[in-house]
C-alpha cells in the first residue's frame, strides 16, 4: 500500500481546508493551498505498489481536472508528484504531501468542487486533456496549436478542423469582431487574394507559421515576427476564435 502525492497549479482558489471525493471508483482528497502560494494537494491511496495503479490515478485525475478546467474555463497544471510506501494509510488522516511554489495566480474563488459531466469515452477524454494544455499555457504560441490540435484529434488530416471552424463561424457569435477583424487583415499572409477562408487561413498560415517558423523566402506566409505588436494583437484575435471553437466541438461530442 502506498500514498500518492501530487501537486495542482491552477487558477481557482478553493476556500475550504479539504475535499473529498470520488472519481470514476478511486478516492481523492484535494487540500488547496493558494493561501500560502502553494501549489494545492491532491492524495489517493495505492493499494498495490506498481507503476500501472499509480499511472491510473495520475490520468484518472488529470481527466477530472481536465474537466473542470473545461467547466470552470480556469487554468490547471498537473505536476509531477511522490509516493510514501507503507503498511496502511487513511486517506482522512495522512498528513504530509507534495508542493511546489504556485505559477498560478488565483483569479477565482470557489466553496465546492460543482457537478463534473461524465467524460462518455476516450476520444473525448483526448480532447478535453488537450483543451486543458491550450488554457493553462501562458504562451499565446502555443495556445493556438493545442486549441487547433483539440479541434482536428483524431484525424491524421486538418481539413476536419479547417471544415469545423469554418462551419462553426456560420452560426452567430459574440466574437464577430475578432472574426472580422482577422479577415479584413490576415496579416500572416503575403498577399490578402491568398485568403480562402478563415479556418484555411489558420490551418496553413498561421499554424504552420507558428510549427515551422516559416524559413522560406518564396512562401506565401509572412511568418512570425516576433515581439511586434500589431501580428500580437491578431493572434489574440484568432486564439479566442479557436478557443470557442473547441469549446463548442466539446460540447458536440
């Protein structure tokens, strides 16, 4: 028997001392620690001492995390954690854990840990692990290619993405500025007649700018330049595009 300590960055600051809980058969306890900078604390118990049940629990618990950050639209990085080895331990009574400073500034206050929708099977589980990666991420690059990567898994090919976005700016949208703004000037192009449409636009201007840096002189892309503000500016523009886009394709699935 072992405990299995890990450590929870993220962006919502849970008042209470503790929280358990069950998920999908294994119990939690969560113990925040935003108080004192600290990451929070998640323990469970493994009853066997091998690597498979300790694996389990870790993607068992990054899916439910994955979740809340998805319901929340919070920020949640799993860390690494440790395991104490042992005779017995009580979940209610163990005391200790693993921390690590918090990266995470608090933005949300939260009583109780609300009702968590099922995850139906694993592509969804997949995809809500990766919109995950694209929220947490304090880099604007990559939150563009986990959003645009959680909108084309599973497929080997991004027209499934690239028809998805485009299909999903036919129904209205509180972020019809962004949208116009980026088709009126899709900066990341050489020439505005390349434009063929907005999720074309990302798949092969944007995306592959960001993936590849664009190292051809010929291309139609302009690349990345970085630190200028104007193509930052339109990159925000098209992150928050994406990122209803994934959080609608969530929905769907």
């Amino acid at each position: 028997m072992s405990a299995y300590a890990l450590a929870v960055h993220t962006s919502l600051g849970f008042k209470k001392e503790d929280y358990f809980f069950r998920y999908k058969n294994r119990e939690f306890r969560y113990i925040p620690g935003w108080k004192q900078n600290e990451t929070d604390k998640v323990l469970t118990i493994l009853r066997h001492d091998n690597n498979s049940e300790a694996n389990e629990a870790y993607r068992l618990l990054a899916e439910l995390l994955s979740v809340i950050s998805f319901e929340r639209d919070c920020k949640v990085i799993l860390s690494s954690g440790v395991i104490a080895h042992g005779t017995h331990f009580d979940l209610e009574k163990v005391s200790g854990g693993y921390v690590e400073r918090r990266s995470i500034p608090v933005s949300e206050l939260s009583d109780e840990f609300y009702y968590i929708p099922p995850v139906r099977n694993s592509e969804q589980s997949d995809i809500v692990r990766i919109y995950r990666e694209a929220r947490s991420s304090s880099s604007l690059y990559l939150n563009i290619l986990f959003y645009w990567h959680s909108l084309s898994y599973p497929h080997t090919k991004n027209a499934y993405a690239i028809e998805y976005v485009d299909r999903y700016l036919n129904h209205p949208s509180y972020l019809g500025d962004s949208i116009g703004r980026i088709v009126e000037n899709p900066m990341m192009l050489r020439n505005k007649s390349d434009f063929v449409s907005f999720g074309h636009y990302v798949e092969n201007a944007v995306r592959h700018s960001i993936a590849h840096f664009i190292r051809y002189p010929l291309s139609k892309e302009k690349g990345l330049d970085l630190d200028n503000f104007d193509q930052i500016q339109h990159l925000h523009d098209v992150r928050d595009v994406l990122k209803q886009a994934s959080r609608n394709r969530i929905r769907e699935e």
